[in-house]
C-alpha cells in the first residue's frame, strides 16, 4: 500500500497526556447543538491524502466547518472548490499564506503537510494571528515544539495537535476505567503499532520531509498510547532497531521496538515497524482487571474488551469527532482532552530520547534526573 493513511483505513474497515475527559454518550463527542450561533471556520493546509479525510469527515459536524485551503498544487483548487463551496477568495498557497491575517472567514488552519514541514506552518500560521492544529508528530524534535508553542503563545492562538483517538470512545473509555480503578494498579502495558509501507519514492521514506521512519510516523500511537494507558510520564527509555532492507530504508528507521519506564515501577513494552502488517494494538494489565484495544489506532471501527467482557462503544468518525471537539474547546471553553501543543511535546521529548538510546546502542536514556 503507498501510504499509512490508506493502511489505517483498509486495516479497520476490515476487522469486525492522561487528561482524557469521560465520554458518557455519543452527544458527548458531537456536542447536541443544533443550531450553533457560532462554528469554527477552518482552512486545510496541504491538500494530501489526510486532507480529504478530514475534509469529508468535516460534512458531519455541526461546531466547525471548512471554509478555506492552502495549497501549493495549483491543479488541486477547482476540484476543492467544486467539492466543498470553497470561494476564491479563502484560497491561500504557501507563498501568501500571510495574508490569510485579514481573512475573518478563517479562523483555524489545520497543518496536514509532511511532518517536517510543521514547524515552519505552524510558526507561520501563528504569525498570522490564527488557531493552529498540525497533525503528529507534532515537529521533528522536542526543540522545534517548544518553539512552536511560544510562537503561538506570544501570537495569542490555541495551538493543537491532531490526536484523534483522544476523542474516540473506546480510548476514552479505557481511560476512564483506568482514573476509576477498575482495573486496579496498572502493571504492564503492551503497546504497538506498524504497517508493511508501500512506494519506495513516498516522502515518508525521505528523512528531509519525514524527519524520521517507523517511530516518528506510527511508533508515536503507541507512544501516546502508553502514557494515556498509565497515566503517567515515562522516566526512562530504551530502544532497539532492525533494518532488513537497507535501500529502501537507506534515510529512516524500519522497525524499531521500545520500552518506557515509569514512576509507579510499570514498564511499557512497545513497538513500531514499516515492514509488516497485523500490528496494532493496546493492552494493559492491571491487578484488577486488564484492557485490550485491537484494532487500537486506525480510523475505524476501533475494538475493545476488558476483563468485564466487550467495551461496546458507539463507532464514530474520529475526524468529524476531533474537529467538533476542538471547535467545542476553542468556541465554547470546554475541556481540552490533551491535544495542545504541551502534550505533542512530551511525547517528542520521549522520541528524541528514542533516538538517542538508538545512536548509543539500546543505552537506557533518563528523561529527568534520577
């Protein structure tokens, strides 16, 4: 298959940070107005495969609405604003993006660009005085996060990070199991995800554009995944990894596997990998119970039990879901279920230290002083 996104759309389709806030109903993900006095008004930025997902998931919501592109493919506008009702006058390319500030009938750009093209959008669209959601990872590493969320900071705009799964109902209903004790003190966790990646020449194979393999593109599910798992921030790390293709893999890391220490004593086995498929999921045990999300991370439908039998959550589109969340958040003040750019942060201070244990040989690497 030639990319991840339409791995995690056939994978699912085909089976029958820790803030989480408890999802009690479906209302709670598409929140029950019905004529809203506002929406979120939101510009898409890079007009790649993600794009459309969203953007077809986005004709579900009632809080945010697309009214806006950016994109620097010319032969993609006619199709967009045919598809969607986008006027010319919403229409931006990366080199006039700037003057996006003048336009009140945007008020949020979401970054699908190629990771390590987030940085410089994101800092350009807070410049601009707008809302920004980037996709994850958030940047290529923890120092290029920490400049984007004080650029947005002293800009005065929300800035978020697209982690879907923080509003879909069998992660918050793990999540809540977990805050309730159901399943008692957590003692393990088992986390992975990974996919058999297609066209050698896609820009996820490119480190320029990537920033990374396996572990900055899909290892960071199961990354996110442990710490919503347990609860906690992890203080150790180490990590291993394979490369059985040499050529195709000649720029970025092909699998990689990792383990994740924590306060309470729990470690996190973990993996990611580019080289195969039929790997994702989320398991932890507690002394109480245990939980299981498999499939855990694609978009859909999502599958879940615990010791107390099936999870039987409602099945949703996480995009529509996410962008009605967030507008919900920005428009309304609700809580954020830990998507801002302080919680992409932290799972990139885990992948940088992820990489170094890699370059030393599998080194434990301490993330905060013993």
């Amino acid at each position: 298959m030639s990319s991840r996104r339409n791995f995690l759309q056939k994978l699912s389709i085909g089976l029958s940070a820790a803030a989480l806030t408890p999802l009690s109903s479906p209302a709670s993900v598409f929140p029950d107005l019905r004529k809203p006095v506002k929406q979120l008004r939101v510009a898409l930025m890079g007009l790649g495969g993600y794009a459309g997902i969203v953007a077809r998931a986005m004709k579900e919501c009632k809080l945010a609405t697309l009214t806006g592109i950016v994109t620097g493919t010319p032969s993609k506008i006619a199709t967009w604003k045919s598809n969607y009702g986008i006027p010319d006058k919403n229409v931006y390319n990366y080199d006039t993006l700037h003057t996006i500030a003048n336009n009140p009938e945007i008020d949020l750009v979401y970054v699908t660009t190629p990771n390590s093209l987030h940085h410089k959008h994101v800092l350009q669209v807070a410049a601009a005085g707008k809302h920004v959601i980037c996709e994850k990872p958030v940047a290529d590493n923890a120092q290029q996060a920490r400049e984007m969320i004080a650029a947005c900071k002293k800009a005065g705009v929300k800035f978020y990070v697209g982690y879907r799964l923080h509003f879909e109902p069998h992660t918050r209903e793990l999540v809540r199991m977990r805050k309730a004790g159901e399943f008692g003190n957590i003692m393990h966790v088992n986390n992975y995800m990974g996919f058999k990646i297609g066209d050698p020449t896609q820009w996820r194979l490119k480190k320029a554009l990537a920033g990374g393999g396996a572990m900055m593109d899909v290892g960071v599910y199961a990354l996110n995944g442990a710490r919503y798992a347990t609860g906690e921030e992890p203080v150790w790390v180490t990590a291993q990894e394979s490369k059985t293709d040499m050529v195709k893999f000649a720029e970025v890391d092909e699998t990689v596997t990792f383990q994740l220490g924590f306060p309470s004593g729990v470690i996190a086995s973990c993996g990611t990998t580019y080289n195969f498929n039929n790997y994702e999921r989320v398991y932890l045990i507690g002394d109480k119970g245990f939980a299981e999300l498999s499939p855990a991370f694609g978009y859909g439908p999502i599958q879940g039990r615990t010791h107390l039998g099936p999870m039987n959550q409602p099945l949703i589109t996480h995009q529509a879901a996410q962008m009605d969340g967030l507008a919900d958040c920005i428009l309304n003040g609700t809580p954020d279920p830990g998507m801002t750019g302080e919680e992409g942060l932290k799972d990139m201070v885990v992948v940088d230290a992820i990489y170094e244990s890699l370059r030393k040989g599998g080194e434990k690497i301490y993330l905060y002083k013993k």
